[in-house]
C-alpha cells in the first residue's frame, strides 16, 4: 500500500463563467480522516469529483505522493488513479452479491484468493453472513458498508466519499458511520468524507474543512475550528452561534449557547423569552439589548421561568 | 440465469436463421439447373387457393418437377421481377386478368412460347398474338342487379347502365381495379374513345354511392338494397352461392346475374400464364403451362375460383352449371392491354374514383 | 458502433437521397399532378383526427382507472392495453366487415326499422374518418400507458397538496395532473402518429389514399422509386417533426419518480351510475379495440367454417423471419442501449439512426433497402431479398428493443459507472461486467416486443421477401384484399393472439411497478 498524501493545490474549476472551485489547497493525509463541511453549492461535491479524476480542472494540481494526477490537460482517468468512491446512493451493482460486488474490483486475484479477501473486508464490516446478499435484499446500511468494502479491498491510494451516510436512516447512521470511518482510519488511507452534518463531522473526523463559494475557508482539528472559527459564516457552518456587541468600540464576540452560564453577578442583563427541552439541555432564548442569545443549560439544572430576568457571564476557555 | 437464458434465446434463433437460409432450394439457381438432381419451375402467382397445392401436387407427380409458387398482387410481382433483374428465379408468371399479363409483355419480362399443345388446345382469341401469354381460364365482367327493382331487359347491356332510369341505382368498384381497366378497353374499342368517356360520365354520374370495397361488397350492397345494380366478374357472385354462410347464400338468392352485352358479347377475361424473359428453366415452364391446358389442370384450376375452363370438354365447377347461356364477345384479349393507359384516363377523367 | 449508424441510417438516407435527387420523372408529375395533394391532405386529416380521438380515448380512461374506483376497475386497467396486440389492418378487416351496409349492424339496423338501404344515412368505414377511428382505436394504448404512468408516479403528492388547498376533482385533472403528465402524453400521442403515419395495411384496404399508400403504390404500381422516394420525403419531414414533439419538453418529463418512495393510492369511489358509466367508457374503448373486432373474426371464422391446415408454411415463416429480425435488431438494440450511456458522438448518431428508423414507415424503409440494391447492382433474389428484408426489420424495430434495455439501465444511478470506474475497471469490462447485465433485466422485454412487432410487418414484408416467404400477415392482406375475409380470419386471429403475449407480460410487469399499491 502506498501510504501517500493526496494532495490539491490551487484547484480551480469553471463551469462557463461561474468559478464553481476556486484556487483550493487541500491536503489528505494517510490515517487521516477529513470532513468537507459547506452550505450547498459551496461546490465540495465537485472538489470530490476533480479529486477523483472524474472531471478535468481548469487550474492548479492535485497530487499523490508527489506525482500530478490531474493538471490542465491532464486527467489521470478513475480507473488509472486508485481512489475508492463512495457514493450517497450507494451504487452497488444490483446483479451482483454483496460478495460480487466487493471481488468486482479484485479482477487481478484468483477467485479463490479474491473470494478471501473480499470477504476478510465483508467480514471486517461485520457482514460476511450476508455476503450472498443482493443489493435489492440488503438494508440502507448494510448496502452501504458494502460499498465502503467494495471501495477499500482493491487497496486504494485514498477514497473519497461524498455524502455517504445521507441516505441512512437516522438511527442507523451514527453506528454505521463509526463503524465504517474506523474500518477506513484502519486501511491507512487518505480519506475524504463529503457532509452536511457538522456534529457527526466532529465527532468521526480528524480534519474539518469548510467550504464557502468555491473555497475552503478554515480547516484545521475539529475542537479549533469550532472554538475558533475565522468568521461568523464558518461559526455557523459547525452549530448555533450568538454575536454578542460587549461594548461600542470592542466589536462583535463569536460565543457558542453553551459558553453563555448564568452568573448573577454577570455582565450582561437579558430576559428570558423562551424555555426549550432539547434532551441534554435546557435551550434559553433571551433578550438583551435588543440582541436575540441562545443560552445551554445542562438538563440536570433547574432551567429559570419563562420571563424572568438572568445575569449572564461568558465562560473563558483557556 | 435470465441473462444467461436470453442468449440462448438469440443465439438459436441466429442459428435456425442460418439453417432456414440453407434450405431454401428455390433461391439458388443452380437448383432449377436441368442437369442436375430433382427439378423445380418457379411460378409467380397473383392466385392463392387451396386447390394450388393440389395441382402443383399433380404437376409433381405427372413429371417430376417441383413447383415453388411466389404469390402477390401482379403490380407486385412486376416490380419484384424488374428489381431482381436478370436474376429472377421466376419461371412462370400466373395473373388473373389478360391486362395483367400484357403488362408483364410490355415490361420484357416475358418470352415467346412455341407450344403445339397450347396452340390447338386455346382459342386464339384467347392467347397473346406473339404467343407470349395463354388464357387459362375465363371470367365475365358483367352486370349483377335485384330482380325485384330492375328487370332482366334493363340490365342486358353495359350500355343500359347510362339511361336515366339508372340514376342512384349503380354500385361499381375503383377504377384503378385491373378488372375496371380491362373493361374500359374493350369498350374503347366498341364505342371509341368519345362514346366510351360518355359510358363512363353517364356511369358515373348513376352511382349510389362512391366506389368502395370489391366487387363481393357491391353485391351485398344490392342485397342489402343500398343500389339495384353493380359491375361485378361472375365468380364472386358464384362463391356467395356456394358459400357455407347463410348469410351469403341469402345474398346470392336475392340477387341475380345478367351476362351483360358489352358491345358486342359478353365482356370476357381470362387467367393467364406466360413464360419469364429470364427463366432459369423453360422447358419445365412450359411443360407446366401445358399441364395448367389439360383435361386434368383445367378442373383444378378452375374448381375453387368458379371460373369457367378454356379448353372444350372439361366439366364446370359446382354453381357455374345453373348460369343462362353466354354470348362471348369476340374480342382480341391484347387489345385490353393496348388500351389500359387510355383506359384510366377516361376514368380520371370522368371523375371514377 | 459505426458500423451499426451507417447499416440502421442507410435504408432511411438513400430513400431521403433518392427523393431529392430523383428529377422527378413522368410519374412524379403525374402523381403531383393528380394525386398528391390527396396523398398530403389525408394524411394531415388522418393524422389529426386520430391525434384527436386517441386523446378523447385514453385520457379519460387513465384519470378513470387511476384515480377512481369502480366496479371491475382492476380487470379494465389491464383489458384496455390489450389493442396492442392487434394491428391496425386486422381492425381493417373485422371492422369493413361489420361495418358494411350488407354487414350485422346495418342488416340489424334495416330489419328491426324496416328501412331500406337507402332510406338512412350511415358512416361509410371505408373513408378518412372510418380509418382515423380505427387507428386511434388500435393506438390508443401508447397515450393510454403514458398518462397512466404519469398520473401514478409524478403527482400524487401534487394532487394530495391540491386537495388540500381546496381543487375540486375537475380541476385536479385539468389544472394539476395533464399539466404535470403532458410531457410523458406528448411522447405517447408522437408515438401513435407515427404508428399512424407508417400504417399502410389499413388504410390501403380501407381505399384511403394516404402517403404510405402513396409511396408503396409508386413502387408496385408504376415501378417508379424514384416518385416514392420524393413521396417518402414528405413522409420523412413528417418522422422528423413528430420525433422532436417526442422530445419536446423532456426536460421537464426528467423530473418523475425523483421520491423512491410510493404512496399508496388513495382512490375516489364512484358510486351508483358514475361507477357503472366509467366502467362502461373503459370496457367500449376496450370493445372498439379488441373485444368487437376479435369477436366479429372469431365469428366469421366459425360461421364459414375457415381453412386452417394450409397456414402451417405461413406461420412457420412468420417465426422464422420474427426470431432472426427479433435477435439481430435485439443484438443492435443492445448495442444502441449501451451505446447511449457512454454519451460519445457515434453512439449519439446511432441512437438518432435506431429511432428515425422507427419513425419512417416500413414501406420507405423498404424502398430505400430497394434503392441501396439498385446502387450495389444486385438483383432482389433469394438469399438477397431474405438479407434485405431481415436488414429492414432491424432499421425499423432495434429503438423498439433498445427502449426497454435504456429503461433498465436508466434505473441504475450514473454513480454505478464511477464507482466501477475508480475500482480499475477498463471501458469493456464496465461494459461486460455492470452494463450488460443491467441492459438484460429488460431483455425479455425487448425479445418480445421485437418479435411480435416484426410479426405483424406488413409493407416492408408485402415487398421485399423472397419467393416462398409469406409470412401471416402476408397471408391475412392477401386473402382480405382479395375479398376473401373468411380465409383471412384465421391468420389475423393468429397474428393478434401472439400479439397478446407480450402485451399481457408487459401489463403483470406495469402492475408490479407500484408495489407500494395493494394489489
């Protein structure tokens, strides 16, 4: 296995005049997991297909341990680049078994030899009692697991993912997602994880990167981009998030609901306007100043009455 | 498995495609060579009954030759003949109407025979003057009417069809119908092209009803009392009577048949044969067409079309026995090819559909 | 993929090539001269009462049948497809039958009113509206079937929505479900006209002087290819409108089904005479059809007691030149089907050659297979003609046998491609391990389709085939057009019953397309 990083640099990709990515530089490391967070039409679906080879770029490079796989006039096809896919509808073929389908990309092996292998994946995605499963007799999940074993077998250089879990069921998603992510954090390959939802990509990514026009704006550890997001926009892109005006000349303060405590020697005097359950706390919406605050109280606190007035206080963090 | 079986599927049908193509001795040349093996005429037929098979059966028997019919409207077969050229498999070319045979002349798609059987056993009247085509079997094109409307005397010429008597009352088939054509032809001939387009105006403007369906719908149509009289060929007549619905015998008894003076006689046509430009094997065409003048191939041929055989002697075919007696006209049969052209403009002309 | 643009595009092209370079010779003065402007109205006229009829036909019975529920209403959903099975000159031929003034309706009509034949007026079956009727009867089903499909999949959320904003039944169908289903109705009503337009065998027994009837007679009647091929390029300019109405607004039609869940239909019961009078629409429509016509041949049949050995030669030929036309037009629609995944130029072309094929009659087709013989120099004969007439099958049927393959594959997700893409796999394998096995789950469709339209070919047949060919349809005109109807009976009956095998597999497949519905 080549445990290389891919690599964009100054990707850039137009569609007529409209720029739809825009001068990116990404880099994907080997045992690395990146989420690829944006509002849609950011264009992060399209970054994964230029990563894929799937279209031509108009600028820049992408790269993999060094060496170009797409630059102007050149594109590297899919199936010269060794990059597994994975695809929100999961795109198994449905004339194959589970078993087919993962051996379908191990062409080179004796069936004997590719049947072990493909199993050994099946089985790692704890599927190989339905290895003789078609598609049509699999669930969301299940199907889905078996593209992510299909996509790792061939021992790809980096896999890219777009949106995978999106067809999911809610209940189901948050298993089969930190099943799947660690099964690929295992492989040792670069991987690329296309989402919207920023509390599954904070939790299951190594990497956060947000996407705004065309560009990738902040990346970093989730745990820094969260805290410390360059502008409102990506503050927002990763959670509820109140702008609060301390005084006339200090400017604006990025402060999650969650770092706002009641203090009732607290600098800021507001009235609570709403009480809201949300399971693991207690939501506040209040007013001060004019200003509209979100407030996180632990669910375990005895939330204050609707219309009554607090002191608030902002956490620091160190 | 599905996938799988749908191949098979396709292939076999590939391969009885192949197979098919190889058994088909009519469609190579070398199969009609006299020379070699079994031998077989190709007759290109504008007839298609039941009774074909029983002569082509006697043909065999009698010489040996194997008969492969093609058979299609004469247009048809025309045009199939000049598209497959020099190549034609056709031996012998079979339509039912003297016009037809005369276009097939006129196109050069047929030969000239030399046959002393076919000389005495026709009438010469009824052969092609170059002997290039020979009158098999007759039909008259005459008049059906009801006889409860129209007496016998109204319906005894074609000419009586323009009195004013007859307005509304005629029922008559397109006149692009090679029957119309041959009948046009003859009365060019007796009452010249100036009295002939004046038969047709007045014709014409007689009708009950615009031309449609055959000649077997205009006599229904008289029975059904929509005209009381039509031009029809005897033989359609004489198949209602012979039918096996009541309906159609209802029909035939409602309704009668004047062989109608044409001018001079009754209108007369006949089945014709000729032997092709290019026969591959023309002695075999010829002993055919012999076959189709005797004793044997006369009550065959005629049996299930209730035409009237040509050769003196032969028995007629069940119905044809109770028909009054017929005054053929004596008309050169050629003359109704020469014609045809002038034909179908008289008939554009007076607006016959 | 080249080779299968210029074999399935040729026949078409030098028919089109001929008509304009022809200097139009004696008999296309002659025609233009006296026929043509027949040839050309009654072609419009047909054309637009048929497009009529088959609408005032096959929308009502799809709102019916969809959004209601009336007595015998399941039964009637699949009876109503059956006209597929029949070909328009079987209709033809029942029909000028029964229609006759010495026919059953109007004996009946003169016995039970004692009038005579010409006491009353009644619609002549042999003229321009006669056909017209008779052809949207026989093609209403394409229209049927599309609207059907389109009220089912695409607006039943809209028309829930609707409901709730307060629409009533009327407006639900005008306002929100043709709206929503015109595009997929288009297609379907483009299909029929074409049908309509290639038919030759019903309107020639029915003496209506269409262009088909046109150009087959320029051919058999004044041996003139030329002047059928300037006729066929009116024709031509007529494939060529009705195949972008086809397309016309796709875009649009591209937005169905994009919920892979079904709702479950919740259908508005007709109660006393409203069910009785929908049910009776859908079961005349059915009668005018099918049920009346087969009923008048079967009748026919055993009243005169018609010949059936003599058949044997006939009906073996048929499915000889079904199987061998089916398999290759069914091997190029395969070919055309794959083809269009891969969106090259050439598979483009071929696709457009495959589907102008099918929108050109048989008898054009056929006199531009006769055009490329006369430019080669070959004689029709034989093993040539059998080559020529099967070549023709195929330009006519293979977009028939692509269309359901394309569905199958229509319905496997673009990603599938890529996802075999990025696991290696060279351009054939893609082709041989995931499309080719996709294509054939539409498969059997496409055999049958393509065999029992080759089945039922009757100009291309009537003039190309070889010496000993005749197939049953061949048969059926022949003994028709010779005004022998009861010997014609029992191939049309023959030809219509192998028709209804496809048509009955591919109604149990339709039902089984909603499986969300409670069958």
């Amino acid at each position: 296995m080549i445990e290389a990083a891919l690599s964009a640099c100054g990707v850039t990709k137009k569609i007529g005049a409209t720029t739809i990515v825009d001068g990116v530089d990404l880099n994907l490391r080997p045992r690395e997991i990146t989420a690829l967070l944006g509002p849609s039409g950011a264009g992060k679906s399209t970054l994964l297909r230029l990563l894929a080879g799937l279209e031509g770029l108009d600028a820049g490079e992408v790269t993999i341990g060094g060496s170009a796989l797409s630059r102007p006039g050149l594109t590297v096809p899919p199936e010269k680049r060794q990059t597994g896919l994975v695809f929100q509808d999961f795109a198994l073929f449905p004339h194959l078994t589970a078993l087919e389908n993962v051996r379908f990309g191990l062409p080179h092996l004796t069936k004997a030899d590719g049947r072990a292998l493909a199993l050994s994946w099946l089985d790692r995605m704890q599927l190989a009692a339905r290895s003789g499963a078609y598609p049509a007799e699999l669930s969301g999940g299940e199907q889905q697991r078996v593209a992510i074993a299909r996509a790792l077998a061939p021992q790809p250089a980096a896999i890219l993912m777009d949106e995978p879990f999106s067809g999911l069921d809610p209940a189901l998603r948050g298993g089969v997602a930190a099943l799947t992510l660690a099964v690929i954090r295992d492989a040792g390959v670069p991987a690329l994880w296309v989402t919207h939802d920023p509390s599954e990509a904070m939790m299951l990514a190594d990497t956060l990167a947000v996407m705004q026009s065309g560009q990738i704006v902040q990346s970093g550890p989730p745990e820094t981009v969260y805290r410390s997001p360059i502008d409102l926009a990506v503050a927002q892109a990763l959670g509820p998030i109140n702008e609060i005006r301390l005084t006339e000349d200090a400017g604006v303060a990025l402060v999650r609901p969650e770092d706002l405590v009641l203090d009732p020697d607290g600098p800021i005097g507001a009235t609570v306007t709403s009480v809201q359950f949300t399971g693991p706390t207690w939501r506040l919406l209040a007013m001060a100043d004019g200003q509209n605050l979100m407030i996180d109280l632990p669910a375990s606190t005895l939330p204050p009455a609707s219309g009554s007035a607090v002191h608030l206080t902002i956490r620091s963090r160190s | 498995m599905s996938l799988r079986s749908s191949f098979l599927v396709a292939v076999g049908a590939l391969f009885v495609l192949s197979a098919c193509g190889n058994s088909q001795p009519a469609d190579d040349p070398s199969a009609s060579d006299a020379s070699s093996g079994p031998q077989s005429v190709t007759l290109y037929s504008t007839r298609h009954y039941d009774a074909d098979q029983l002569i082509f059966d006697a043909f065999e028997a009698q010489t040996g030759i194997e008969v492969q019919a093609r058979e299609a409207g004469a247009a048809q077969l025309l045009e199939t003949m000049r598209a497959e050229g020099d190549a034609s498999p056709a031996d012998v070319i079979l339509a039912a109407d003297a016009g037809s045979l005369w276009r097939f002349k006129d196109a050069g798609l047929t030969q000239a025979v030399a046959s002393e059987t076919l000389e005495t056993a026709i009438p010469a009247r009824l052969q092609d003057a170059e002997n290039h085509w020979f009158g098999l079997a007759k039909r008259y094109r005459i008049i059906a009417y009801d006889p409860e409307r129209l007496s016998a005397e109204q319906v005894s010429s074609m000419t009586n069809l323009t009195a004013a008597e007859m307005e509304g009352e005629i029922c008559v088939r397109s006149s692009s119908n090679v029957y119309n054509l041959s009948l046009m032809g003859e009365l060019i001939d007796r009452l010249g092209s100036v009295g002939a387009q004046q038969w047709a105006d007045s014709v014409v403007g007689n009708m009950a009803r615009d031309p449609s369906g055959g000649d077997t719908d205009q006599i229904r149509a008289i029975a059904a009392g929509a005209c009381s009289a039509a031009i029809v060929n005897h033989y359609y007549w004489v198949r209602l009577s012979q039918s096996e619905s009541e309906a159609d015998l209802d029909v035939a008894a409602s309704t009668m048949l004047s062989f109608a003076d044409a001018g001079n006689g009754t209108h007369t046509n006949v089945t014709a044969a000729g032997v092709a430009a290019n026969a591959p094997n023309p002695e075999g065409a010829v002993a055919f067409i012999e076959f189709l003048a005797s004793p044997e191939g006369q009550a065959l041929l005629v049996s299930d079309t209730k035409e009237f055989p040509v050769v003196a002697g032969v028995p007629l075919p069940a119905g044809l026995d109770g028909l009054p007696e017929i005054i053929e006209s004596d008309l050169d049969l050629s003359t109704l090819g020469n014609n045809q052209v002038e034909a179908q403009q008289i008939f554009d002309r007076a607006g016959w559909p | 993929m080249l080779l299968a643009v210029v074999g399935l595009s040729a026949p078409l092209l030098s028919a089109g090539l001929m008509g304009v370079l022809s200097g139009g010779g004696e008999t296309w003065a002659h025609i233009s001269g006296t026929t043509l402007s027949t040839y050309a109205g009654s072609t419009v006229v047909m054309l637009v009462l048929t497009g009529i009829l088959v609408l005032v036909f096959a929308i009502p019975a799809a709102w019916l049948v969809t959004m209601h529920e009336f007595p015998g209403r399941r039964f009637l959903e699949w009876l109503l497809i059956l006209p597929l099975a029949a070909p328009a000159y079987v209709l033809a031929i029942a029909y000028a039958n029964l229609l006759g003034v010495a026919g059953p309706v109007q004996s009946g009509l003169r016995d039970m009113t004692g009038l005579s034949a010409r006491d009353y007026w009644f619609p002549d079956i042999n003229s321009l509206p006669g056909l017209s009727v008779i052809l949207a009867a026989a093609l209403y089903p394409y229209v049927y079937l599309a609207a059907r499909a389109a009220f089912t999949t695409t607006s039943i959320c809209t028309l829930d929505a609707a409901r709730t904003l307060g629409a009533r039944p009327r407006d639900l169908l005008l306002r929100v479900a043709l709206p929503a289903a015109r595009p997929a109705i288009i297609a379907g009503l483009s299909l029929a006209l074409m049908e309509a337009a290639a038919d030759y065998g019903a309107a020639d027994y029915l003496g209506v002087q269409t262009l088909t009837v046109g150009v087959f007679r320029a051919w058999s009647s004044y041996g003139d290819v030329g002047a059928g091929a300037r006729l066929a390029l009116i024709l031509l300019a007529l494939a060529v409108f009705l195949q972008w109405l086809e397309r016309f607004d796709r875009g649009s039609a591209g937005s169905e089904a994009t919920s892979k869940r079904w709702q479950s239909l919740t259908r508005a019961r007709l109660n006393g005479w409203h069910g009785w009078a929908a049910a009776g629409f859908c079961f005349a429509l059915f009668s005018l059809g099918f049920g009346i016509p087969v009923l008048r041949l079967l009748w026919i049949a055993i009243d005169t007691n018609a010949p059936v050995a003599s058949l044997s030669g006939a009906a073996v030929n048929s499915i000889l030149l079904a199987a061998a036309g089916a398999s290759l037009a069914f091997i190029a629609g395969l070919a055309v089907a794959l083809g269009a995944r891969r969106k090259t130029g050439l598979s483009r072309l071929a696709r457009l050659a495959a589907s102008g094929g099918y929108a050109v009659p048989g008898a054009v087709l056929a006199l531009g297979g006769l055009i490329v013989i006369g430019w080669l120099g070959l004689g029709l004969t034989g093993h040539v003609a059998l080559l020529v007439l099967i070549w023709i099958y195929v330009c006519r049927f293979t977009v028939a046998g692509a269309e359901p393959m394309q569905a199958a594959l229509a319905r496997a997700p673009k990603s599938m491609d890529q996802a075999a893409r990025s696991l290696a796999a060279s351009p054939l394998r893609r082709l041989v391990r995931v499309d080719l096995p996709i294509a054939m789950s539409g498969a059997v469709v496409a055999a049958l389709i393509l065999f029992v339209e080759i089945l039922k070919e009757l100009p291309a047949t009537l003039m190309l085939r070889p010496t000993g060919w005749d197939t049953l349809a061949v048969r059926a005109y022949g003994y028709a057009s010779d005004e022998r109807v009861a010997e014609a009976t029992v191939p049309c009956l023959l030809i219509t019953l192998a028709g209804l095998v496809p048509v009955i597999l591919l109604s149990v497949r339709l039902s089984r397309a909603r499986p969300g519905e409670t069958a």
